[in-house]
C-alpha cells in the first residue's frame, strides 16, 4: 500500500487550520526537545487539544476512516494475527481480516518506519489504515491480549511431561528441571493475566475432572476452566514452597504470603490453602504495592463526609471503627486515614494480621498466633510503647475490644475494623462481644460502614429505565422521587470485558455519637441507640448512599439493588 504522507509538517498543518496557535507550538516543540517525546503526544500533555480532536484531524489531513473501537467487538484470534509484543511496540491492533487484506488501527499512521515493519510481519496480506485512539486501543490489548491461551498452552505441556508414566505423583516428580520450569510459566501466565485485568483475589480449585481458575474482577468471580486436573497439586506444591509452607501438610489448612514482580507491578501475595474433596483449594489476595496508597478523597467520599472523617480521626483519644464484610475496602480506607495522620510529631503502632501495606515511620507489628503474638498481646505492648495513635487490624474478641476501648480511653485515638453488616449494628456488636455498656458509649466515637459498588463503564454508558420490580423497591428505598430520576447502565463494550462495569467506588454511611447516644450505650439501653442512631440528621444510611450514586450515574440500579440485598434498610 502506498504510506499516507501529511502535505506539511503536523505542527505547521494545524497552525495553518487554526486548531493551535503559534505561540502554542513553539512552546510544544520546546517541551518536545525536552522530553523527546512526539510532538502530538505533547500537545495532549500541554491540554492544548484532546487526543480525539488531534486523531479526527490527522484522519481527515490523511483521508483515513477514524474509528471508534469501544463500542467494537473485536475477535481475540484476528487481533493475535499480530503478536502483543509488536502490536503494543508499534501501537497497531488488528480490527478486521478481510482475506486478502487486515483492516490496521493506528494511533499514529503517519509513523513509516512502523507501516513498513508492519508490512512485513503480515506479508502477503495487504494493509487497509484506520485511525484508532491511544487509550481505546491499549484497553482492547488488556482485553484482548488474554494469558488465556498460554495457560491452556503451559497446563496441556505440564500434563503431557507426566504422561510417560502410567503411576505418576506430579506432587513429587515436577521438581526435575522440565517440569519446574513449566509450572513457573504457567503459574507467571496466571498472575500476570490476573494483574492485566485487574483482579483482586485468584481462586484455584481442582475438581473430579477439571481445574478451574477464577478471578475477582471488580469483586465478581469469573471463571477459566482447564481439563488437565492432575496438574493441580504441581501448582499448588509450587506455591506453597513459594509461600514458605510445609509441603508434606495437605490436611491442614495453611497461611502464608510471597512477593512477586509482575509488567512492572510489585505485587504482595497472600495465600490461604484448604483440603477438599480431589486435592488442595488455594485462594491469593493480590496486593499492589506499587499502586500507592489512596487519600480519603480518592476513596468515593463525598467532600463534606470527608471532613467529617477528617474531624472525627484528628480527635485527640477515643475509637473510631470501620466496618463492613471482607472485601469492602475497609483497610483502604483505614490506610487512607493513617497516611493522612502519618506526621514526625505522632507515635503511631499498628498490630494487624497481616501487614497489608508498609508505611514509612509507622511501626507496624505482624500478629503471630503459634508463638502467642496475638492481637491482645501485641495490644498491652503497644499501649506501654508511648503512641498517640493506634490501629487494630481487626476487633476478634472480648479481650481485644477490652483492651482497645481502654486505650481509647485514657488518650489515645484507636481506629479498628469489626465484621458487620451496618453502623448501627457495629456498636451493638461490641455490646454482645461482652464489653461493658460504660466503656463502650464513653470511648466510642464514630462509626463507618462501607461497602464497594461497580462503576458504570464511560464507554459504554447508556440511559437504563428500570422495570416495574426495580421500581417498587426503589420507591421503597427512596420515595416518589424515583418516577423524574434518570438511571443509566453500561451497554457492554471492549474496555470493559463487555461487562458494563469497569473498577469499583466506596459507598459510606456515617454515624456520629451524640451525647444521647452514648447515654444509651451506658445504660446498655440497646433499642433506645437505634432509634437515636436513626433519628441523627448527619446519617445517611448506606442504601441511600448508594442511590445518590446512582441518581448521578456513577453506578447503576442493579448495583444498588445488590446492595440493600446485604442490608437491614428498615
């Protein structure tokens, strides 16, 4: 194909249509001497034009479609015609085969050294040109570029190097070099595909005659299903010498946690394994170290629940408590807190099981059971250690609770978690876990609860109306107000796995203690406490909570729903 060619240079080109000024390129061109990047690259860095405009206009100058490949579905096998490593290197995605010629999306179409290369790796089909998004295109290679293949690939080889054997235990014989050398790569293949589409935690469970390998993607599980079962025990032999676990054990449940470098991203593993039926169930919480921490802002707060947080966490002594089922982002946001109060002039210890993130200047102490480092131990220690702030990973039990309401009140600020379902309920909760009513309402001072909801995906977004079941609750929920709101969802398109969601948003509700409140709480007057709880202005229940979400289009109807489903809205 003949390479398309601009008539003039790029940056004179859009000077001579208006789209930039003069005064505007020159200064772009000595950012680009700088930096050394391209000079369309640095207009977009300078906001001085969006990448769309500058791609339409590159499009029209050299009469090329512009595409817009969100809404696309493209077919995993046409885009892998292309290798990811060429396809990411020359910013190029495959988008149709048309037989005798590819139909090429480009970012840049005027690159010629990449036209010629490209020429050469799909010869003898021709080149049809298209220009594409940067953004769209690198979110259709995460979705596109699956490890899904190669951990077929590497589980089918894994099995076929034991095959020779009719007697085999993979469990003892992979550790000769050809086998170690496999399960390495497949297991590489797994987390690196985990890590490229976001996941959270890795489910590997072998079954009667599969394995399967499911990932939470934006906390819901999706599945791989391979039918090489045998090769389960030689991963999960791997892991666990990994994890530095007693390989003999298969009995027993165990903990352990590894660290791995994986596209750049250091990632923290925690690992549980549990005996089940045909071998070894093992789940990995993936921690991205190198992601940094969030700020109370970044958490889905609104600003004025964030200064409220701020108020109530820059205290000089009593508790404040978050709370919600696992995986609710309450250590994020506990997290979030710390690196706020994380100054020279506090003394802040945190116990915790495990250390999650490390934290410059905080001392962060890892409870260990076996050897009695439990989190009451630690706690007493903690407390003769002079700090100002504390943290306690988790309220387990009635001497923990004890110990930390103590703390609260004679001067410290001690900030926890506790597994329930709402605010209110949290308070009550320490009551049944056998803390008296007096330490409870006088050290307690504030409750969060969260929960995490799926965002609309941008791309895909449309406008939803809900259907007359969807309606009835909401009106439950939120009053007549409903009939005039508008709801959207998300259609399903290649930056979100045609979902409809892509990444997760905290939802928060609040409660204060008020003098009333901590008079009832005294008293042990636990009726009294809800009704109060209720009857407080500043609180807004998590249910509603997330309907403001949904009434401003961040999450859908579906979401919300999901949600009062795990909570007591009466």
């Amino acid at each position: 194909m003949a390479a398309p060619k601009l008539k003039m240079r790029l940056g004179d080109l859009l000077v001579h249509e208006h789209i930039i000024t003069n005064e505007q390129l020159m200064q772009a061109l000595n950012s680009q001497k700088a930096t050394g990047r391209k000079l369309g690259d640095t207009l977009i860095e300078l906001s001085y034009l969006s990448e769309r405009q500058l791609l339409e206009f590159l499009a029209q100058q050299l009469d090329l479609p512009f595409l817009d490949i969100s809404q696309r579905r493209i077919a995993a096998e046409i885009a892998s015609l292309l290798p990811e490593v060429h396809a990411r290197r020359l910013r190029a995605l495959i988008i149709e085969d048309r037989g005798d010629s590819v139909l090429i999306g480009m970012s840049d179409p005027a690159d010629l050294n990449a036209i010629d290369q490209l020429e050469q790796m799909l010869a003898p089909k021709r080149l049809t040109l298209a220009v594409v998004m940067d953004t769209q295109m690198f979110d259709a290679f995460d979705g596109l570029y699956r490890r899904t293949a190669d951990i077929e690939s590497f589980a089918s080889q894994l099995e076929e190097e034991h095959e020779q054997s009719s007697d085999f235990d993979l469990s003892t014989s992979f550790i000769d070099e050809t086998g170690d050398a496999t399960v390495g790569k497949l297991l590489q293949s797994v987390f690196e595909d985990a890590v490229q589409m976001r996941a959270s935690d890795i489910h590997i469970e072998p079954d009667e005659n599969q394995l399967r390998i499911r990932q939470r993607i934006d906390g819901v599980l999706q599945e791989n299903i391979l039918k090489e079962n045998k090769i389960a025990s030689a991963m999960v032999l791997r892991l666990k010498l990994m994890a530095g676990l007693d390989i003999s054990e298969k009995r027993i449940p165990q903990d352990g946690r590894f660290n791995l470098k994986i596209a750049g991203h250091d990632i923290d593993v925690r690992m549980s394994t549990m005996p089940v039926q045909h071998g070894e169930s093992v789940v990995m919480r993936l921690l991205d170290q190198s992601a940094g921490l969030l700020s109370l802002d970044q958490t889905g707060m609104s600003d004025d629940l964030v200064k409220r947080v701020r108020h109530q966490i820059t205290r000089p002594h009593g508790m404040v408590l978050v709370t919600g089922p696992t995986g609710s982002g309450k250590t994020t946001t506990l997290y979030a807190a710390l690196s706020e109060l994380n100054e020279a002039s506090k003394k802040i210890i945190t116990v915790e099981d495990p250390v999650e993130y490390r934290l410059p200047r905080i001392n962060q102490v890892q409870v260990n059971p076996k050897i009695g480092l439990t989190f009451s131990t630690v706690l007493r220690t903690a407390l003769r250690q002079d700090p100002d702030i504390m943290m306690v990973g988790e309220m387990r039990d009635q001497e923990t609770v004890e110990i930390g309401l103590r703390g609260a009140l004679t001067g410290h600020l001690v900030l926890s978690t506790l597994h329930t379902n709402d605010a209110i309920t949290s308070a009550l909760r320490l009551l049944d876990m056998g803390a008296a009513g007096f330490l409870v309402g006088s050290s307690l001072r504030a409750i969060i609860a969260q929960r995490l909801v799926r965002r609309v995906c941008e791309h895909c977004v449309e406008e939803h109306k809900p259907d007359p079941q969807e309606l009835l609750w909401l009106t439950n929920l939120a009053g007549e107000q409903v009939n005039s709101t508008k709801f959207v969802q998300g259609k399903g398109c290649q930056s979100c796995q045609y979902t409809g969601y892509k990444g997760r948003i905290g939802v928060f509700e609040l409660l204060e203690m008020n003098e009333p409140m901590m008079a009832s709480l005294k008293r042990d007057d636990t009726q009294a406490f809800t009704e109060l709880s209720k009857a407080n202005p500043s609180f807004t229940p998590l249910a509603l909570s997330a309907f403001d979400y949904a009434t401003q289009g961040v999450t859908t109807v579906e979401e919300v729903l999901r949600l009062v489903e795990t909570i007591d809205v009466n």
